[in-house]
C-alpha cells in the first residue's frame, strides 16, 4: 500500500503474507485476528502481569487518599460539652437556616449515636465465653466498678448436654 492511497475508517489493514491481519485503523481487532493461539497467548500473559501485581486489582497509590473534612478536625479537636451548647446556642438564633442546620446536626449525630449502639450490641450478642466476661469487665471498669467476683464451688452447677443420648 502506497502512501497516497487513503484508507477509510473501519477498513482493515493487511499485513504482508503469511502474517495474519494486522489491527484495523479504528484501533479494535477484527475477528480474524484474534486466532486461538493469540487468545491464549494474551491469556498467559495477562496472568503473568497479574502474579507481578503489574495487571488488574488495586495498584499501589491507585486513587486518592481521602482526606479529612473540617467538620470532622474540628470534632476531634473540640470538646463533646462545646459542640453540644454551639448547637444549642444556634437552635435559638433568629435567622432559620441556622436554627434548621443546628437542628440537621443534632439529628445527625443522634442518628449516628444509635447506630454505634446497635452495633455495639450486635457485637456484644456475637460473644460468649472468656470474650463476653471480658467485654463486661471492660465495661464495668468504664463506669468504675470492680469486676472481681468469685463463685465458690458449690454455686457453679453444669447444666447437662442434650446431645448425650
């Protein structure tokens, strides 16, 4: 092919004989080129890429690293009792879109403090054992209450298997 001839778009370019047909101007193959050997030679290939991590999945610093919003430095930072009488204080302002975002806040975090307990209690429900003692004993020790008791002997009974028949 000469270089004053034109090829229109979506015409495929042919390679010298014996070769197959090369890609097509549009950058896709045509299914002529795309034989069972080349399939499965870019199959292997890829899989190669991928054991090297150079193929697929997450890569190293893929994606930006989120970062913190004011509100949430400004959370961490201030004390819980502030924030709470800031809110108050702006629930009673004269302009309403002050008095509707303290109110929008309030809510917020309410709906947040009650999820955190469902899921505290979940938590809790999925222990038993050695796990759920521990869990009471750190609890109570948040509330400053000793969490040292011993049962004698004579207190502890074991409850008989069902399943020994």
């Amino acid at each position: 092919m000469s270089a004053e001839q034109q090829i229109s778009p979506g015409e495929q370019v042919t390679s010298p004989a014996n070769n197959p047909p090369s890609r097509r101007l549009s950058g896709f193959a045509s299914q002529e080129y795309w034989t069972p050997e080349r399939k499965q030679a870019q199959k292997e290939l890829a899989k190669k890429m991928h054991d090297e991590g150079r193929f697929g999945g997450r890569q190293p610093g893929a994606g930006r690293p989120r970062k913190k919003t004011i509100a949430e430095t400004v959370v961490e930072k201030a004390e819980p009792e502030v924030i709470a009488r800031e809110l108050n204080a702006m629930v009673k302002h004269k302009a309403p879109s002050v008095k509707l975002g303290a109110i929008d806040r309030i809510k917020a975090f309410e709906d947040s403090y009650q999820k955190n307990m469902r899921d505290d209690e979940k938590e809790i429900l999925k222990l038993s054992g050695k796990a759920l003692d521990q869990a009471f004993a750190e609890t109570l020790a948040e509330l400053g209450i000793d969490y040292d008791y011993e049962l004698s002997a004579s207190d502890v009974t074991e409850e008989p298997d069902d399943d020994e028949d």
